[in-house]
C-alpha cells in the first residue's frame, strides 16, 4: 500500500495552487453570446459555440493532452473539472461531449454516446429563456460561464511527447482527481459530483 509523504501531500499543494492561480490568469468566456449581451448563449442543432477568445485557447491546446475547468465564478455547484487525452479534445461543436450533448439535451435529440450534462444545463442556464430562430437558437445564462485549459506542462515534470498514452492518461487522471477531492474539500459544488454541493 502507498503512503502520502509529507513531500508528497506539500507537491499536491503547490500543483494544486499552481493550477488556481493559472485558471485565474486564463480564463476566458466559454459561450459564444449574441453581441451585446454576454448572458445569451447561441446555439444550433450541431452544438454551442465556443466564444472567440476560447476557440482562439481551445486551438493551441487541443491536439495535445490537457486538463479544462468549466465554471461561474462565486456560485456553488457550477464547476466542471475535465481532462482530454485525445487530438483533437472534447469541446468540438459535435462531439459526443459538452458542446454538442449541451444542445442535444434541449433539442430533445440525444444519441445513445451522448453524456447526461443536463445537470450543467441546470446550473449554468435557464431552459425557461430560450429563443428559436431560423439560422440559431438562443438560452439565457444564469452567469457568465468560464473555461480555462490547462497545458500538460504546468501539471506535469515530463513533456508528453516522451511518454506513452497509458502514462499521459495516468497523468491526467491522477492530477484530475487531486483537483476534484481539493474544490470538494474546499466546498466548492462540483458538475463532477452530481447531487454534491
């Protein structure tokens, strides 16, 4: 069985602390919103729209193993921890996680890979405020809703290139699950942990 050194707990600290204070530099606004009003959400059949600034972050880091957080700042229970091991990551328009399962849980139109994110709906968005037009439809957000994405580098003492998937996904995994257990240990309510806030 292995157990924690103080060394240990002290590096998971400083990472954990690391990782906050980069979310607090590099967040930007995760929705793509109608101009002027950066509380509604534009959406269509495929999938939500990354904002400019993230689309602009999404593609300087998503062939590469990253970490995201997802969240409305000050609230409780509106934060997403995720990681991606994948070229291409998790947040295309029509791919079987967030942006597109977002849409397709309010459009009624789930497929059978689709992931159950309307408790995001619940906490980010209000399904009573929601506008269908011809090209796009539109929902109001509760809040402002934030994403930053999170190089491997600023997690990891290894370049990614070196490493094999087996390990790249034991790092994210490993580090995914520090930040969970500290925002939870912190009271921060977590998308990750549904009926947990």
């Amino acid at each position: 069985m292995y157990i924690k050194t103080r060394n240990d707990i002290r590096k998971g600290f400083n990472l954990v602390e690391n990782i906050k204070q980069y979310l607090e530099n590099n967040s930007v606004v995760l929705f793509k919103t109608i101009p002027n009003n950066p509380l509604n959400a534009v959406f269509d059949e495929k999938g939500f729209f990354l904002s400019s600034e993230a689309q602009t972050k999404y593609n300087s880091i998503k062939n590469e193993p990253h970490l995201y957080i997802a969240f409305i700042r000050d609230t409780l229970g509106t934060t997403y921890i995720g990681k991606s091991n994948q070229k291409g990551g998790r947040w295309k328009r029509s791919h079987a996680y967030h942006l597109g399962t977002l849409a397709r849980h309010i459009n009624n139109t789930i497929r059978c890979d689709d992931q159950n994110h309307n408790h995001w709906i619940d906490a980010w968005m209000n399904r009573n405020e929601i506008q269908i037009n011809e090209f796009f439809n539109i929902i109001h957000l509760r809040s402002e809703v934030l994403i930053a994405f999170i190089p491997f580098s600023l997690y990891s003492e290894r370049c990614f290139l070196n490493l094999t998937k087996e390990e790249i996904k034991e790092i994210n995994h490993t580090t995914e699950s520090l930040l969970i257990q500290n925002f939870f240990n912190s009271n921060v309510g977590l998308l990750n942990i549904q009926g947990k806030k």
